[in-house]
C-alpha cells in the first residue's frame, strides 16, 4: 500500500509541477525535494513491503512513510486549492498578511515532511541486507471464516453437486410432513449455499412451492431486518412496521400456500428463530420446508433439525476438482487439453486446494487473468506452496485468497480494500464504488478512457478474478449494477485494511472510528465523538437506510479532511438540513459528494461553488430540489452532475457551458422560454468532453431551431438518453425529428415519445455505431422506413429493449433482418409484436 500511495502522490506532484508552476512557485523547491525523495524510497519499499508482516521495526516504518505521504497529497491539494482560489477571486499580492501566513505554514509543514522521510530512509537501509539474506515467509494472522449468501448462482460453474442436491429435494418434496426441516453443515468453502442455490432454483422445487424465501443470516442476526427481507420477497410493504406487526403479517402472507424458507448461513440462535418458527403458519393439508445452512452442527440441531436430516457435504475429488478448475481457469477441459505443457502444474496447484470449491475458482480466477505460460503457472505454482508452507492455522481456503491479493496489481489492492467497510453480506451499488474510487484518486483517467470508464474495467477485473460477486448486471453486455463480497474475501481485505492503516478496525473485524481513521462505513452503531477538526478522515459513507439521530452525526461535522461524503443509502431525515450544508461547504478538498434522495433538500448554498475540488455531484432522486445556484459554474473540476429524477427541477443554471470538463449530465431539463436564467440547450455545445447526457422535456420546454444541431458538436458522446415524459406539444416531437445525434453513439434511449413513427435520424447510418436501443413507453405505431437501413447498410446493435409500447407494430424477421447482430432482447407490454421469440406481454428476454 505505501508504495502505492507513494506512486500516486509522486505523480501528482510531478503534473502539479508541470501543469501549476507558476502557482506553486514558492514552494517548488521544497516539492522537487519532496518528490525526489519519495521516488528515492520506492526501491526501499519494494523489497521491505515483502517483509511488513514479520519484521515490526519495517512494519512500522511503512506505517509512518504512509502517513507521511498522506500528509504530502493534503499540502499539494491545499496549495494548488490556495492557488486557484487567489486567481479566481483575490487575484491580489502575495504578500497580503493571509497569504504570508498561508506560505510561512505551508513551508514549515513541507519542511517537516521532508526531514521526517530523510530519518525514515535511515531506518530502511538497516534492513536491505536482511531483505536480501531472509527469504519471504508471509505470516498471516487468523481470522473468522464467514460466508456469504445469495440464492443467484451460475450453472455453468457448478460440478459435483448433483448428488448433494437430489438427496435434499428427495427430504423436501413429500407432502406427507407439514415442515420438513433440513440441515446442510460443513466448513466455509465447501459448497453448502451452492447446493442450496441449486435446490431453490430446481424445476420440481419450483413447481412444488408458491412461495420461496431466501435470508441470509449474519452473524449478528438482525431479527427486524430478517422479517423485513421476508415480507418484501413476499411482495408486501414494510414501510411503518414495527417488528410485532411483521409477524403476523408474513404468516398472512404464507397462510394456505406450501413455502420454502431458506436461512443460510446461521451463526447463532439466542431466541430469534424460536420466535420466528412459532408464527409460521402449519397446517393440516399444508407442507413446507425449511433449509438452514450453517458452519455448526449444532446451531442446525438448535434450530429443530433432526439429526438424521442434517446433509454434510463433501470435498471435490480429484476429477471434480480439475473439471472445476478448467471451467474457471480455461474454458473448459477441451481447451485445457490444448495447453499439456500446464496440465501438470495445473493438476498439482488443484491438489493444493484440497477440493474445496471457493479455493479452486479463486486460484483458478488469477491463472485466468495471467498468460498461458509454463514459466508463469509455475511461478505461481511455486508462491502457492510457499504460502501453504509457511502460513501455519490457515486453511487453503485463505492461502488462496491471499495469494489472490498478492497478485493484483498495486491499482486493483487499493480498490479491493474498499470493499472491507461494507457490512457482512452487503449488496454493493457499482456506481457507489467507482464513484468512490474516482474521488479518491485510486482511479484517474488514461488517454481517451475516463476515470469513470477506468474504474469499471477494475470492478471487472476484480470480479474476473473471482474476488467479487456479481448481483444483478445488464444483460446484453455485462455491465455491473450490483455486486457482493464473499465472507472470506471480505475477512482477508479487514485483516489488510487493518495492517495497512486503510481502515481502523478492532480485534473482531468491527470498525471503530478515531483520529487515525481515514476511511469510515457509517452504520449508526459506530461512535463519531472522537472525531473533530485534526481527524484524518478522507472518506465517509453512510451504510444502511436506517433513520440515524443528530447525536450520531454531529460530531462528524467537526471534521474538515474529507474528500468522498457519500449519503446516498439514507435520506437524513433527522438530520438539519441546514447544519449539514453549512459543514459541507466547509470541506474544501471535497472531491465526491453523494446526497441521493435527501427529501429535505430543496436548493444548495452559493458557497457550493467554493469546492474547486469536487469533480462528482450527485443528487439524483431528491425530490424537492428546485434549483442550483449559479456558482455551480465554478467547479471546473467536476467530471459527473446527477441530477435525474429531480422533478421540481426547472431548469439548471446558465453557464453551464463553462465546465469544460463535464463527463456525465444527467438530468438536463430544457428550461421553457420564460425561464431566463436557466441553461439553453444550445450551450451544452461546449461540454466538448461529455460522453453521457441525459435530457429531460417537458410540456414547458422550448428548443429554438437553432439548436437542434446541438448534440453533433458532442464528439465524445457514448451515451443518450431523452426522456419527454409529460410532453404532448406536437411541435416538441416535430423538432426532436429534426435532431442530430453524433454518429458514433453507442447507448440510445428514447422514453415517452410521443411520435407516430420513430425518428428519421434513428437509422443505422446516422448512428453506425450503436451497440444498445432502449425505447420505453410512448406511442409509437411503425418504424421510419429509414430504420431499415439498406442493403448494404445494416445496424450494429447486439442489444434491444422494448417497454410499454402498446401500439408498435414490428416483426421479428425485420429485426433480425436489419440487426444481424443482435443478441439479447428484453420486451414487456408490447402486444402488437409479431414473431417475437419470447413473452411480449408480460417481462421476456431472449438471449441468442
């Protein structure tokens, strides 16, 4: 990690250099020194990062080199924030008495700084003989197996579990019993949510039970948010509830109808499922079941479990465990035969594994990600026995594991410590992650590619290598929208995060906030009174919906040091408005800033405009905000404005034109003709740098002719999405035909269109390089013969999303005729669809 950080602040400290000269003149000597000291240790630090967890005279001399580079990164931000705010609004004399004063304490913490990484040199050169003389034996510390849960699986992935799972649904099936009641025991790792997942999703189980429940039980069980999981799979409203109320109200729901209950992973009982058991409905005439996976035999027992129905399963064997292997490292076996060279090896490092399933798909993810090398496999081959040697009361499991982390790139371990604030089984919002990581600075944009983009490749590759979950993703192209973390991978990424000062966590994996802290998962449990205006707080999250009271919260407005503030998981309703925005404008390195679906929020302050930092803003979903001020025109850093699903939203202000490097607008209301001060249409022609734009028009907008050729100035336009919801003026729908997409749009999506037919420049040759069309409600009858294309020119797109669109009338033959490449199609309420290949009335999905 302090190499990481160091390469990080090194680099921008060499831009700042470049880019900023003139503005940090005064202190450019102290920065030269700065960054030719931090590139003078990197060689230290790539060998004595080897010995940091067995050596404590290095591991903490990386501790302070860490906290002196974090040091470094706030006075660079500090200076190059002074720097912008003197020529933006002083533009005065340096010499004035704030500015001296500003220089003499910048100079003296630079100072500082630098003779504190001289001392630290010292002490790392004792320690490059014994680098070179000890060989590298990791020691990690042991630490709680959990597993996590979730009734999605992948078939394809799944082998020897058919005998597992035939002999469970031959428990549950018969009718004859009111509740059978089936436990599934065994150690993390070894495939009991798997079975589970396969059973919940069998054929004959799903025909056999109305109505299928998932939990997945924490080791802290939260009874309330248990009944809360089980009512809204059962479709019902939890909203208001008290737990007495819950209850009642499942057994409502289940009365009558054969169910099955599955609570996988359960750690403890202490009453809970006593009291949960008892109001289930059982009844004559009426069998259901109930699965309990847990890691003890006897929770399972505990929990009403005859022993004779307690299933244990077992390890892979050895065929089992290559087949598994393959599917994940290589293809399949087919192509595995096509590399013998690896074929050994490959057997040898699945014997390591010791047939466990996370095990094998783990290691089998990182040999995905590396070349088809002999001298690659065996390096790893190598390393594998060395952890397992060395790594004394670890499982396999967690050798695998951290041989995983070892081997991911400097700019992957930094992402995948993120993941250690979120509480067990979380499911995880992708945006939130990216958006974190961007603002973070883990993640900065490369040639074409923006730091947004970039960041999703990570998750990608994160989740590739088996580290990562997926939860629910797009259809036609992948595209993560949620995301979870095996409980294991998670425990690896505490005791990390733990080592690496990343986050402050306590013995028991909790988190527990100080000074120090410089990352922080908010769940309201946590206490914020050590915090004040010397914390080093950089990120800030909020973890639950749960209403959280000012006396958990104020304290955190002392802090000054953050630069991701991310509410979007809670509406804050006990939490003043008004204090919250005073802090906020008071956080000047402030980079991200999350405040989705804030009710209470009806405008924000003009001192908003201060925070030269913030490069994304999000305030998607707040339903009463009426407007922006107009100082929004001076974050020239800001890379993403949310603003969508805000419907008292006017208009936004004009100049928006002037962030030159807007990346994302979402949001975008066209202003009507009388609202003066709101932003044109035409001015988003100098957001030469968006690639993702989404409009909003309504009955009140007015586009003026000239502007309808707009969007063909965007040449970096990826994404666009009009939403006319509202809209009936033929004149609207008459000047949208006259629009001008730029041609190398990849994401079209048109909602509430009003038109008859589509529009004339929704055609393959305007738009020759869509990959994905969404249209939604509307009331289209016919495609343009423009959308035909012609002989020789033919659409591109692989996806096609069709929604409430009652009168479209299209055969399936023409799309397949004008989209050879089309792939997935998702189609609902469209019944005038002809051909079609799967459910056009209700939700159906075709995949090629």
């Amino acid at each position: 990690m302090a190499d990481a950080i160091i390469q990080v602040v090194a680099g921008k400290l060499i831009d700042a250099l470049k880019e900023h000269s003139g503005r940090v003149l005064e202190f450019r000597s102290q920065f030269v020194e700065l960054k030719t000291q931090l590139d003078f240790m990197k060689s230290f630090l790539a060998d004595a990062n080897k010995l940091k967890r067995k050596e404590e005279t290095v591991k903490t001399t990386l501790s302070m080199i860490r906290e002196l580079t974090y040091d470094a990164e706030d006075i660079l931000t500090d200076c190059l924030l002074r720097a912008e705010f003197r020529d933006h609004v002083f533009r005065c004399n340096h010499f004035l008495p704030r500015e001296m004063i500003f220089q003499h304490r910048t100079s003296k913490r630079l100072k500082d700084i630098n003779g504190r990484i001289e001392k630290m040199q010292k002490v790392l050169k004792t320690y490059l003989k014994a680098i070179g003389q000890q060989g590298v034996h990791d020691d990690v510390s042991s630490v709680v197996h959990r597993r996590w849960t979730s009734p999605a699986f992948d078939e394809s992935s799944i082998v020897g579990l058919a005998e597992d799972t035939m002999k469970i649904i031959g428990w549950i099936l018969p009718t004859k019993k009111q509740l059978h009641q089936v436990g599934i025991v065994g150690m993390g790792g070894l495939g009991k949510t798997t079975i589970t997942q396969k059973i919940f999703n069998n054929h004959a189980i799903l025909e056999r039970f109305e109505e299928r429940i998932w939990v997945s039980i924490s080791q802290t069980v939260n009874e309330e948010e248990t009944m809360k999981t089980m009512l809204k799979q059962l479709g019902e409203d939890t909203y208001g509830l008290d737990m007495g109320q819950m209850l009642p109200k499942i057994k409502q729901a289940l009365e009558g109808k054969d169910y099955l209950i599955v609570m996988d992973d359960v750690w403890s009982v202490h009453g809970w499922w006593e009291r949960l058991l008892a109001g289930l409905p059982k009844r004559e005439g009426q069998s259901s079941a109930v699965i309990i996976t847990t890691r003890k035999e006897s929770v399972a027992i505990e929990m009403g479990v005859e022993k004779a129905r307690i299933h244990q399963p077992r390890v892979l064997n050895e065929e089992e465990s290559w087949a598994l292997f393959c599917r994940i490292a290589f293809s399949s076996e087919k192509e595995a035969k096509q590399h013998y060279e690896l074929e050994e090896l490959g057997k040898d490092i699945v014997k390591k594994c010791c047939g466990l399933p996370l095990a094998i798909k783990t290691v089998g993810g990182l040999l995905k990600s590396k070349t088809l090398s002999t001298d690659v496999w065996r390096r790893i081959h190598n390393n594998f026995h060395d952890e397992l040697a060395t790594r004394e009361g670890e499982s396999s499991v967690m050798a695998s594991l951290q041989l995983s982390y070892d081997e991911l790139p400097t700019r992957l371990k930094q992402c995948l410590l993120c993941f250690s604030i979120y509480p067990e089984d979380s499911v995880i919002s992708a945006e939130q992650l990216v958006h974190w990581w961007v603002g973070e600075g883990f993640v900065q944009g490369k040639d074409t590619r923006t730091a947004i983009e970039l960041a999703f490749d990570y998750l990608s590759e994160l989740i590739s290598r088996c580290l990562v979950e997926v939860v629910k993703q797009r259809g036609f192209d992948g595209r993560v929208y949620t995301c979870k973390m095996h409980d294991l991978v998670r425990d690896l990424t505490i005791k990390i995060a733990r080592e690496e000062s990343f986050c402050s966590f306590d013995e028991h994996g909790k988190q527990r906030p100080s000074i120090q802290s410089r990352r922080l998962g908010f769940t309201g449990e946590e206490d914020v009174k050590s915090l004040n205006k010397k914390s080093k707080l950089r990120a800030f999250l909020m973890m639950n919906s749960s209403p959280v009271s000012p006396d958990k919260t104020i304290p955190l407005f002392r802090v000054r040091s953050l630069r991701v503030l991310d509410f979007s998981l809670n509406k804050l309703e006990n939490i003043p408005i008004h204090k919250l925005l005073h802090w906020i404008i008071s956080l000047q390195r402030l980079s991200y800033l999350n405040l989705r679906g804030v009710a209470s929020l009806k405008e924000l302050p003009q001192l908003i405009g201060e925070l030269r930092s913030l490069q994304l803003l999000v305030l998607n979903g707040c339903n009463n905000l009426q407007k922006l001020p107009s100082s929004i025109t001076n974050l020239q850093k800001l890379n993403v404005l949310d603003l969508g699903y805000c419907p008292m939203m006017r208009y936004l202000p004009q100049g928006l034109g002037r962030l030159s490097n807007l990346q994302e607008l979402s949001g975008f209301t066209v202003p009507s003709e009388a609202d003066r001060n709101g932003c044109r249409l035409g001015e988003l022609q100098w957001l030469s740098k968006l690639k993702v734009l989404r409009v909003n028009i309504n009955e009140e907008s007015d586009i003026a002719e000239e502007e309808l050729t707009v969007l063909s100035h965007l040449k970096q336009l990826k994404v666009l999405s009009i939403n006319t919801e509202g809209c009936e003026k033929e004149e609207i729908f008459r000047k949208l035909d006259g629009l001008s997409p730029p041609p190398h749009l990849e994401e079209l999506y048109l909602r509430y269109y009003r038109g008859v037919t589509t529009p004339m420049w929704m055609n393959p040759k305007s738009l020759r390089d869509l990959h994905y069309l969404c249209i939604e409600n509307g009331d289209l009858q016919f495609v343009h013969p423009s959308f035909e294309g012609g002989k020789t020119i033919t659409w591109k797109v692989e996806g096609l999303c069709l929604k409430f669109l009652a009168r479209l009338q299209v055969e399936w033959d023409l799309v397949q005729s004008v989209m050879p490449r089309i792939r997935y199609v998702e189609v609902s309420h469209c019944y005038m669809l002809k051909s079609f290949p799967c459910n056009t009335e209700k939700l159906g999905v075709w995949r090629k």
